[in-house]
C-alpha cells in the first residue's frame, strides 16, 4: 500500500499573510467564514494558488490551511522584532491595498511562491517573522523576469563574489588558495 501524498501550502504572499491577520483578528472570523472572504478576495487570480483540497480537515484535525492561518496569526501577534517593521509591513500588504491594485498586478503574485513580494518587497519580506520561503541570493531578474536559479549557478555566483572579496583582500583567488594549501586533487576550472 502506498502512503498518502503530503501537500504542504506556504502563505509567502505579503497580501495572504495580511488578509489572513485582517479577516481573523480585525474581523473575528471563524475558519469557515475566514475561508469563504479568501476565496473571495482573491477569486480574480485563477493563478493564486487556493485550491479547495487543501481547506479539508482530516479525521479531526484543523486542515493544512487553517493550520498554516494559525501560524501566521501567531506570528503577528508574538514574534516581530520590531513596532516600524510591523507597520509597514501592514501597511504595504493590506487587503485595502489589494483591492485597489489592477487586476494584472494581482495576477503577478501567488500564495506559495510570491516572487512578485520579494522583489518589490525584499526587505520586508525577510522582516516577516516566519523562516523565509527562498534564499534572495538563488533568486535573479534575467530581461526583467525573475527567474529561480539552479544550485549550480547560485553557486558559481556565490564562489565568484568569495573570490573577488578573497582576492581583494590577499591578492590570490579563494580557489587557488584552496588548490595550493588545501587539496592537491583540485584544479582551477577552465
């Protein structure tokens, strides 16, 4: 017998983890209704990412959404470093700010992988209380479009600025220091 497929959803739109704080806390909605004005407030996006499998409870259990809303609900109100991040945070994602955006700027975001907030919001992003969803430095705009890059290339980005910070500093690149004094196996790729 084969195991269950485990579906996992991350709120990592700045507008989601917004909406979701304004209908449960500002609003005092229970789950279901809290579901119902998501759905709503983000029906204009076909794209977003709110399935219906994902708002249905198991042999008891809250579903993984409601959930995933009781994490970023406690993450608003316990773990914020500090008042001014929380501020703008609020005041750059709100429902009010959905609302007045075009429709093809809502269509740009997603509630999983939202690289829309974390280009036009790097900063705030990463102040969100929770573990970020991406590293920014695996992340680059190519011709105006972000695009995830591999491991191999974040890497080669990454070894590229040690080595130029490495060589400023003692006139010999990180790799032939490592080939020279660490491992004789090694070569200087071509």
């Amino acid at each position: 017998m084969s195991e269950p497929t485990k579906h996992t959803i991350k709120f990592n739109c700045g507008f989601a983890r917004c909406a979701i704080r304004e209908l449960t806390v500002a609003q005092s909605l229970n789950m279901e209704q809290r579901k119902e004005k998501l759905l709503e407030l983000f029906s204009a996006c076909p794209d977003y990412g709110l399935k219906n499998q994902k708002f249905q409870s198991n042999k008891g259990r809250p579903s993984l959404f409601d959930r995933n809303c009781q994490k970023i609900i406690e993450a608003w109100r316990t773990k914020w470093n500090t008042v001014s991040s929380k501020t703008a945070y609020e005041a750059a994602f709100s429902v009010d700010t959905w609302s007045a955006m075009s429709p093809s700027d809502q269509q740009r975001h997603t509630l999983a992988s939202c690289y829309e907030c974390c280009t036009k919001f790097p900063e705030l992003q990463q102040n969100f209380p929770l573990k970020p969803y991406y590293n920014v430095s695996v992340v680059e705009i190519r011709d105006g479009v972000l695009q995830r890059m591999g491991k191999k290339e974040s890497t080669q980005n990454v070894l590229k600025q040690l080595n130029q910070k490495f060589e400023d500093t003692f006139s010999k690149s990180f790799t032939e220091s490592v080939i020279q004094y660490g491992r004789a196996d090694l070569q200087v790729a071509k």
